[in-house]
C-alpha cells in the first residue's frame, strides 16, 4: 500500500496488489450481484470485461496513428482544439476527447476500432444495458496516457441524461495500471449525494474551481473513504454520474495510464447538457448501443469550426463561455 494525494491534497491509500483492494472484483457473468454492489456503493469493478487483445490493439493504433499527428484536436480537460501536449516519455498529457468522433482520414483504424471493439465491446454492452434497463447511448468519450490528474468532480455537473443521475460510465484499462501511474479514484456511497445544479456562482465558464472546491469539502467534511482500486488491462471500472472521482495526483515514470472512458445513457432518455439543456442526440447503432459522435470530425462544417476555434480561440472561447452564461441565467439560476 501507498499514500497519494488527489488533486487537491487528500491522501489516499492506494493498493498495490489484489490482497490490499477493499473492492471486490465480479466476473462478467455476475450481473444482478454487480448490479447490486453498483447501487449500494456507486461504483463497481469488473476483471476481464475486455478481451486484452483488444487493448494491445488499440493502444498500437494509438501509436500508429494518434502519437505522429502534430495538429488540433478535442481535448478531455478542457474540451477545446488543442495541440497535443508530451512528457519526456514521449506520451500524450492532454487526453483525447470523443475517439467516435475523431477525423476518419488521419485517424481511420483508431477510430473504428476503438467503436466497434472497445466502446461497443459485447460485454460492456450486455452490463450496461443490465444497469441502465435499456441499450446504452454513449454521449462522451476520453483516451488517457500520461496523467492529467483530473480534479475531484461529479461527471452530473457536465452531462449526465434527463433522468438526473442515470448516467454511468465505464473507465477501461487497456495495459495494467501500477498504484503510482495515477489511479483513478472514487468515493464509495458518493452517489447519494446532490451537490445541486450550476448556477451564476458556480458555473463552468466563471467559477467553474468554486465548484471543484464544493466537492473537495464535501469530502473533507465528510471525511468520506476514497478508493483507488487495482485494474489490469481488460478491467472495467464502471460508477455513476453524481459519484465524487478523478484521478490521483501522481507520475511513474516507468508505466502510463492507458485507459478509455465511456459515458452512457439510456438510449430512450434525452441528454442533458451542463444542467442546463435537454438534447434528442442523433445516433448511429453500433453493436447494440447507440453513439453519439459530438462534433464529428468526419464532417467538414465540424472540420471548419474546429480550424475557427484553434485559429482565433480568444473571441471563440469568449463567445462559448457567454452562450453558457446566458443558458444558466435563462433558467433563473
Ligand atoms: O481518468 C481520469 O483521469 C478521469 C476520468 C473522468 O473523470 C471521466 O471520464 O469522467
């Protein structure tokens, strides 16, 4: 076992071999006691969800295909076209945002592969539409390599599905995740708790540290247990959309992080965007799921507002942050 710290300073035990994690692990074939565990606790592990196969795959067209690019692209942290960011490893810091929706023509094996074997793997659709009690819409994706160290957070502040708090996710090892690469991390029973919805003090565009600085205390407050649970490659860690996680605030500079994550409603239900805006998504049917591709780069008018906002992101960025001030404020907040 060791002690690493999140984001914001809480330490947190971090085991290092199976004997140490507190948190079970089902197979995938233990569906209703997964289940079960998944609505007490707010998240739930399974081992070998994902053939490993797959993963060695996808992490070569990683390599192949996503690592020699040198020009924008969406990014997981901040959601805007950046270039990508290396470490003296050589690996990708920012993490990629929507892998369903990266450009075909640079990224054509990446793309497909990572939709049809990894984000509509048969086992991870077969538990989520167990969980969700419909086929899954999956709204949101992320590759990670080096650690970002995502900040303490409830993915419901972001999106999450019109029935408040349906939402869950899916975060897939694709190597084996050493205690020191920047673990993911949760908080057991979190997902009970409502830390309300954005408004002009805590909003994305403005306060968007006021409201990272509401979950850190609430977990102080609470002196709420945090899990780090030990993955190898083809482990599933699936949670919900208002469970408290991110990931631990360190580096090995011998192991990565390589992980997907995945965010899925019901396909029946609509999406809601920022606790502000309820959205029909179009959707394409892909091994029993259906995905949502957000600005889909295979579209040349998404191509163009991407050249827009990475070649004048000051007045581009301004405006975004206005539209959302203005959603908030037109819902009375
Ligand atoms: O793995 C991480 O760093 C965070 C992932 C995450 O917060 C998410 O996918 O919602």
């Amino acid at each position: 076992m060791i002690r690493i710290n999140t984001p914001n300073g809480i330490p947190v035990d971090v085991p290092e071999t199976d004997a140490e994690d507190v948190s079970p692990k089902f197979a995938p074939d233990q569906l209703d006691a997964a289940r079960d565990y998944y609505e007490a606790e707010g998240y739930v592990v399974f081992r070998g969800l994902v053939d490993t196969a797959a993963c060695d795959r996808i992490r070569a067209l990683w390599e192949a295909e996503v690592k020699p690019f040198d020009g924008p692209m969406y990014r997981q942290a901040t959601a805007k076209a950046e270039r990508h960011v290396k470490n003296g490893q050589g690996w990708i810091m920012n993490p990629i945002l929507n892998l369903q929706s990266v450009d075909p023509t640079h990224f054509p094996g990446f793309r497909s592969f990572a939709v049809e074997k990894i984000l509509t793997d048969h086992q991870l659709v077969t538990v989520a539409r167990h969980f969700l009690g419909d086929a899954p819409k999956i709204v949101q994706s992320m590759y990670f390599e080096g650690n970002s160290a995502t900040w303490e957070h409830q993915d419901s502040y972001y999106l999450d599905s019109e029935k408040v708090g349906s939402m869950m996710a899916a975060w897939i090892a694709v190597e084996d995740i050493s205690a020191t690469a920047g673990r993911f991390f949760i908080c057991p029973r979190s997902h009970r708790i409502d830390l309300g919805e954005q408004d002009i003090y805590t909003n994305i565009a403005d306060n968007h540290d006021v409201y990272i600085g509401k979950v850190v205390d609430v977990i102080r407050q609470r002196a709420m247990e945090i899990r780090a649970p030990r993955l190898i490659k083809g482990d599933v860690l699936i949670w919900n959309a208002w469970t408290i996680h991110g990931s631990l605030a360190s580096h090995d500079a011998e192991a990565a992080r390589s992980s997907i994550t995945c965010h899925m409603i019901a396909a029946h239900d609509r999406f809601l965007q920022l606790q502000t805006r309820h959205l029909d998504l179009p959707t394409d049917a892909v091994g029993g799921a259906q995905v949502f591709r957000p600005k889909d780069q295979a579209s040349a008018a998404n191509r163009a507002i991407l050249w827009a906002e990475s070649s004048f992101p000051g007045p581009f960025y301004w405006l975004k942050r206005q539209a959302v001030k203005a959603a908030i404020r037109a819902k009375g907040r």
